[in-house]
C-alpha cells in the first residue's frame, strides 16, 4: 500500500526492482513456504495489440474491446523476451534474493478469463458478449483462444527459463461455463497451454473458481495440481479427481475476517479434508481482499505450519 501511493499498478509489474519487493513481501511478513510473482494477469494483453489501464476502484478497463474477427485478426503473439522482458528480468532478480531459500512460482491468465476482459472490456456480471461471440461466431472465438493460448504458453515456458520453480495458471472466471461449454469452447486451448507448460519439468497448478461441476474436466486438460475453491469440500474434490494430481486450496478468503477461532476451525477443516491426497497446498480459494488484517494471515500460516 505504501508502494502504491506512489506507484500504479502497471508500473509496480513492469519495474522489476518493485515487483521484486511486492513479490518478497509477504515471504518476509507472513513466511509462506512459495513465493508467488507479482505481475499481473493481462500484461501480455498490452503487446497483443489491446491496451490497458486500471481504473480507480473499477478495476481493469481494455480501451478497445475486441469483438470482431477482423480486430480478433490483428491481434499479435508477443515474443516473451522483448515484449515482456521486464517480468522475465523480476524472475531472475527475485530468484537471486531469495537464494534457494524459497520457491518462487510463475504464473499467467487463462484463455477464458483473458478473453472475458478483452470482450467485455473489463470485469463483468453476466458474461454476456463473452458468450455471445462464443456462441454465434465460434469460428471467430476459437481464433481468438489460439492466439492467446499461444500467447500464454510461450510466456509461461520463458517464465520457466527465467527461473520460475513451478507454473500456475489462473482461470479465475471459468466458473461461469457449463461442463459442456468448457469442453467445446476451451479445453482444448487450455490442455495445449497446460502440455506446453509440463514439457518444462516443473510442477504445474491448474487454477479456477467456481469450477466444482469442471473439476473432472480440468483434470483432463492437464496439470499436476488441481485447485479448487471453498465451495467444495476438499474430500469430496478427491473422490472427483481420483489419485493422479495434487490438490490446492481451499479456505473461504473472508474466513480471515473471522474470529480466530472461527478461523482454525475452518483450516483445521481443510487440512483434515486433504488428509490421504496425493499432494496438498494449502491456500485460499481465490484471492485475498484489502479489508483482510494482516495479522489474522500471519496467524493463519502459523496455524497451518
């Protein structure tokens, strides 16, 4: 918060020595056992040919959404390297200062939840014009996922280059589709990225919310851990995704609002839920909110740890 009142958003993910900071954070405040990149999820969108900006308490706004074949058409696939070489080069700086000490995991958006912001222009209720494109022009939607899956594979494999110790990508509006939409309009564009991010070596986190009825699914498309949010008990996530992944998650983030109390209880209750799992992380279902005391997340890892 105090880099922010003098930085934006944007400018905290493409200087490297500030992202370097944010990320390490909350290694040295709270002692989680990964650190996670800051960045952000539409960076590669700017490149791509759709810029960005945040708007004051309204979130990311696209200034020129993109609707059509022809502007889905001209549409780029940035070079990782010199289009978004400053994240490459916070990976590099963060694995340096954090020594061996602890993982640093890399990470990027989903073609759904890009594709969302790019048709939208920003955050939306109903995903109405998402589906609209999908559903009445698919030839012109599946355009558009092909080139932000490559888009998104590639980043993710040069993350890795630059040092990342494992690879997570986030689906955070995926939720909003049916099993059988997900597996017509973005399994396969998803499975090349999660394939493409395997073939690095690393471990790789396949991230949703909203997703108890595409877990199956998503387990398809590809990745060695699954995540899952709060909605579904984590034993019951398990007997849908069998023993071949490790499972992430799955505290309710407004938990952390709660009595203490209230609090471990809920921990206690996901991590009796993992117990028997071929591979537990521990995290929230979905992201943090400001509102969320800090020292109530300290107490959180202690708890867990």
């Amino acid at each position: 918060r105090a880099l922010r009142q003098h930085h934006t958003l944007l400018e905290l993910c493409k200087n490297p020595e500030l992202a370097t900071e944010v990320t390490l954070q909350p290694v040295r405040r709270i002692a989680v056992d990964a650190a996670i990149l800051f960045a952000d999820i539409l960076l590669p969108l700017e490149p791509m040919g759709a810029p960005f900006s945040f708007a004051k308490g309204e979130g990311p706004v696209v200034h020129e959404p993109v609707r059509t074949l022809a502007q889905i058409e001209a549409l780029r696939v940035p070079d990782p390297a010199e289009d978004l070489g400053y994240v490459l080069d916070a990976i590099r700086m963060i694995r340096r200062e954090l020594d061996g000490k602890t993982p640093l995991i890399g990470f990027a958006g989903a073609p759904f939840t890009l594709a969302s912001y790019l048709i939208e222009g920003g955050r939306s209720q109903h995903y109405a014009l998402t589906k609209k494109l999908m559903y009445c022009e698919p030839a012109a939607w599946h355009a558009l996922m092909d080139k932000l899956s490559r888009t998104v594979a590639t980043y993710l494999v040069a993350q890795a280059a630059a040092g990342a110790q494992a690879l997570q990508l986030f689906d955070s509006w995926v939720g909003q589709l049916s099993p059988d939409d997900y597996r017509e309009y973005v399994m396969p564009h998803v499975a090349y990225i999660l394939r493409e991010a395997e073939s690095t070596g690393l471990p790789v986190i396949h991230f949703g919310t909203g997703t108890s009825t595409l877990l199956d699914l998503q387990r398809d498309a590809g990745g060695t851990v699954i995540g899952v949010d709060w909605r579904l008990p984590l034993d019951r996530a398990r007997a849908i995704l069998g023993d071949g992944v490790a499972v992430q998650g799955n505290l309710d983030p407004l938990l952390l609002l709660a009595p203490r109390e209230k609090l471990f209880a809920g921990a206690q209750k996901v991590l009796d839920n993992a117990r028997g799992a071929s591979g537990h992380i521990f995290n929230l279902g979905h992201g943090i909110i400001p509102e969320t005391p800090l020292e109530n997340v300290q107490a959180l890892a202690d708890f867990v740890h």
